[in-house]
C-alpha cells in the first residue's frame, strides 16, 4: 500500500432523505468525486447517511435493508483512488442478539475493507436505536496508508464522565490498538444547547485520548428533529480546527501532517464550559434565539421540500404566535407561497384584525379575511335548544376555534396548502387549545417554543426593521373567544408559568423540587396537574419541530390513562 506522509480527510455534511436510496447515493457519490478530484485520500459521511437517519422501523423491512446494500456496492464502485467512511445497517453476522448493526463501511480499492459497529445504542428522548440494533462485540482499528483510524459512531463518543450511560466505551477499547485518528460519524439533532455540548464532549475525547478527531455530522430535517450541521475538526491538543456551517450542507478538505497536525492557520481555543451555561438551571427564553430561529426555518424548509409541498396557510388573528409563526414560514417558503387568513368573530378586537392586516403588508404574503360570526350565529341558533340555556361557556368558545380550522382546512384541501400550526409550547403543555380547532395542523412551528421564546423570537424578527407590529408584541395575551378574556384569566402569567414547566419538561423535577425554588406551591400543583390531565391532547397533535432537550411528541412518551400528579 502506498504510504502518505500527510493525509487529506475530506468531510461531507450532507442533507439525506430518509429511504430516497437513489438521491442519498448520487450525493454521497458526487462529493466522494469531488474530494477524488481535490486531491482527498478519504471522505467522511455521517450516520446511516445511505438509508437516512432515523430509518425507525422501516429496518424491520426486509427490502429496505437490501437497498442498503445495493447502495454500498454502488458506493464502492466509486472508491478505487480514494476510502469512503459511510454509515448503513449491516447485517449482524452472529445468531444471537438483534439482527441489525448500526455500522460505519469503510470502502477502498473498490473493495469493502472493514466495517465498524456502534457500541453505545441511544434508547432515549427521540432515538430508538436498540430497538433494532445490537451493540458492537469487537474494537479493531483500520489501517490506511500508514495510520490507525479509530472509527466511531455518534454516541460512541458521548459515554464519559463520571456516571457513563453505557458498560463500554469503544475508544477505551481501541486506544489498546494506538490509533493515530478519531474518525466520528454522527447524526446528532439541533437542540438549543446541543452545539457547545457537541464542542465540549469532542474537546474531552481530545484531551482523554490525545487524538485529533475528524466529526461528520447530518444536516437537514426529518420530520420534527432538525439536524444542524456544524461538524467539528479538532487538533490533538483540543484546538478546534474548524466549525462547519450550522444548518446546510457542505464539503471541506483538511490536511493531517506525520506528526497528526492539521495544517490550518488558526485554531480555536475551546474553553470549558460549565454544565449550569449549557443547561442552565434558570429557564432563559433568549438562550440561542438565533439558532432557535435559523433551526425552525430549516425544519420548516425542509419538512415541506421532503414532502413534496410548496404552500402553507395560517390562521393569522393578530396575535404573537400567529405573527411569529408567519413570519417564520415566509422565510422559509417565500411570502408569496404563504396564504394567511384572518377570521374575526364577534370577539375579535378591530385591531387585532388591523394588527394582522399590517402584518400581512410587511411581510407581502397574501391574506384574506373572512369573518366566523355569521357562520358562528347559525351554528348557536341550531345547538340552542340542546344547550338546555346554560350559560356562555367553553363549548362556545371552542365552536369558533372549530369553525376557523374547518376554514383553514377547506382552502387547505382546495388549493394543496399545508396548514402550518400556531401553538406554542405552553399552551401544549397546559392544554389551553382547541382539539380540532386552533391545534389543527400538518406540521407545528413553535410548538417547542415556551411563550416567552416565543416573544424573544419576535424581538429577533424586528431585530433591524419593524416587521410585526409593535402593537402585537406588546398587547395583553389573549384567545379572544369571549369578552374581555386574557390567557391570565386560565393561566398563571407566563414569566411564571414557562419557568416552572422548564423545571418540570426539561429538567424532569418534582413538585416539591420546584416548589423548593420559590414557586408558588398552590401554583406549582395547579401547573403540574393541567400538564399530565392534558396529555390525550398531545397524542393527537402533529409533529412539532424539536429545539429543546424535551419536546412534545415521540422523545417524550407519557401514559394518557395516569393518576401521577394529575
């Protein structure tokens, strides 16, 4: 074999489509072609990038693993001048255990030449990896051209500290073989503390193993998990390199010199970085907004170029949530691609409608308003007689609810839009929405977002110009469903309400915990107890695009039939 003073390691952050065997092959093949060309010995992918990642139980099909394969011996045909580390399932060649490997094809001379199985199989928040994956039995190294590649997956290099989740860590393993490079491939979901985790974890590999380390990381959205990008080149004394775009694809090239320097000009220090700054213990709704932002526009983005749409309606009344989420999706979809419907009822302030006609103006998104109340009266003139004459109540109040998602969904179905959901993380959290009604939707935007983000994503909006109106961002919270009515009215405000939900969602503590914090007990009870009775409502929502450590939906998996604090 040829031997190589200095190595080129290319690094492919890509945007895969999980189960598009054919797009997801020609991507990797045209970037292995394009590193060939620059000159690179090796390319790195990311994660099941062949099959796209999180494959869920499409890996319980037969033919789907079959177009793996067929991937791979087309990938390979590629390789004859250059290696290519890609991830695919791999057939587990033992009888016992699960009959799949999360594993890493190490392709070179047109040839299969190893292939690395991941050892630490994440069984949490949103990954289901042992449900279908056994765990590696065996470490070796790769030799190529000279070195010892340590090659890992994802969460193999998550498993330190001092209470490690899992009994083995593979580098411990191959650090016996004296690798001379860390090569990780990762699918690794944005949350808006997860791109400092991902620096400070490699800059401890770093420091642990005394390897310069090489990490490929996905991009793109699957459904409600967004994948960031930012890959992350670090030299052997925990220098980082290079920081990869957030949030779109890219194809860089990195020299190794004989003694494992990466020759770049500048390298970055790491400093270490507390666990209270990256997970604070405080709730801070203006944490990352940035990134909370870029992360929503990509899901949105993306969500929608998957499935093949390329319209959205919204439900626009006027209020913060709505005019957030407007915004969002005219960037990420064009204004002109973007229809908001206003629909005042007897209940509607006038400048609420003013409010969101303005809006609409800003943005240039076209809008129609269409007012419920005619529709609304006709609906009460034919229940009042099985209403008995009971007071005005919450069935009223949810009748307009209703009636504006039947709106929404009949221009839906007649024009091919996809109607973008409104709520917020605290309303979903408290059940303060209506089935059916406002929590109708194909895909929901902030739905991950508590209400203070929600205000602190608005001021980011208007960060150079005025684009929701400032009469939006400071009006009194409200449904509008009846006269006078305040979201304080059923909830506690929420600079109060969104702290405690934190502490309980993200942080996962209990009443008494909180209470301990200095909530109000009377509070804390009636927050909790409005969380877990309102989880039938949650399991009927649509997919919420993920920004958190928890959201709603498959990484956090409640009983609806539950007594536990409610």
């Amino acid at each position: 074999m040829l031997y190589f003073r200095n190595m080129k390691i290319a690094v492919a952050q890509q945007n895969y489509h999980i189960g598009n065997f054919e797009a997801n092959t020609k991507k990797i093949i045209e970037a292995v072609n394009e590193a060939e060309a620059a000159g690179a010995d090796l390319i790195l992918f990311s994660e099941l990038c062949v099959c796209g990642y999180p494959p869920r139980d499409f890996l319980e099909f037969d033919d789907f693993i079959e177009q793996c394969y067929a991937a791979i011996d087309n990938i390979r045909k590629h390789t004859r001048r250059i290696a290519v580390l890609v991830g695919a399932p791999r057939r587990n060649p033992q009888k016992e255990g699960k009959d799949l490997l999360n594993a890493a094809w190490f392709l070179y001379e047109e040839e299969v030449k190893a292939i690395v199985a991941k050892t630490c199989l994440p069984n949490y928040d949103v990954f289901d990896e042992y449900r279908h994956f056994e765990p590696a039995y065996e470490w070796q190294v790769i030799p190529f051209k000279g070195k010892k590649l340590a090659v890992t997956l994802c969460e193999d290099i998550w498993n330190l500290g001092d209470n490690p989740l899992y009994r083995i860590c593979p580098m411990d393993k191959l650090t016996a073989k004296k690798p001379d490079i860390m090569l990780n491939l990762s699918a690794s979901p944005f949350d808006y503390t997860h791109v400092e985790d991902r620096k400070a974890i490699i800059k401890q590999n770093v420091l642990k193993y005394g390897l310069p380390v090489f990490y490929c990381n996905a991009t793109g959205s699957q459904t409600e998990i967004v994948f960031d990008g930012g890959s992350l080149i670090f030299d052997r004394h925990g220098n980082m390199i290079r920081q990869m775009p957030l949030f779109q694809e890219a194809l860089e090239m990195f020299e190794l010199d004989e003694e494992g320097r990466i020759l770049q000009p500048v390298s970055i220090p790491v400093d270490e970085i507390p666990d209270e700054e990256l997970h604070p213990i405080d709730f801070n709704p203006r944490l990352s907004i940035a990134q909370i932002h870029d992360a929503i526009i990509y899901g949105i983005k993306d969500y929608f170029l998957k499935m093949g749409f390329s319209k959205a309606i919204i439900g626009s009344s006027g209020g913060i949530d709505s005019a957030v989420t407007l915004c969002l999706a005219c960037k990420a979809l064009g204004p002109e691609n973007v229809r908001a419907l206003l629909m005042p009822s007897p209940f509607s302030s006038e400048h609420s409608v003013k409010d969101a006609e303005q809006l609409s103006k800003n943005l240039g998104n076209p809008y129609d308003i269409v007012s419920i109340t005619q529709v609304f009266e006709a609906y009460l003139a034919q229940l009042n007689p099985y209403f008995n004459n009971l007071p005005f109540s919450i069935a009223e109040e949810n009748l307009q609810s209703r009636i504006r998602g039947n709106y929404l969904m009949a221009l839906a179905n007649k024009f091919g839009y996809i109607l973008l959901n409104t709520s917020n993380k605290s309303e979903l959290a408290t059940g303060y929405g209506t089935l059916y009604g406002d929590m109708a939707g194909g895909l929901s935007v902030l739905g991950d977002c508590y209400k203070t983000q929600v205000y602190a994503l608005a001021e980011y909006i208007n960060r150079e110009k005025e684009i929701i109106p400032r009469n939006i961002i400071k009006k009194i919270p409200s449904a509008e469903l009846r006269h006078g009515q305040k979201d304080s009215d059923s909830l506690p405000e929420y600079e109060i309400l969104d702290k405690i939900l934190y502490q309980y969602i993200e942080r996962r503590k209990g009443p008494q915990e909180i209470k301990a914090m200095g909530f109000d007990p009377v509070i804390v009870d009636k927050t909790l107890k409005l969380v877990n009775s309102n989880e039938y409502k949650r399991h009927q929502f649509c997919p919420i695009i993920r920004i958190s450590t928890k959201a709603f939906g498959p990484g956090r998996r409640m009983p609806i039939v539950a007594k536990y604090l409610s």
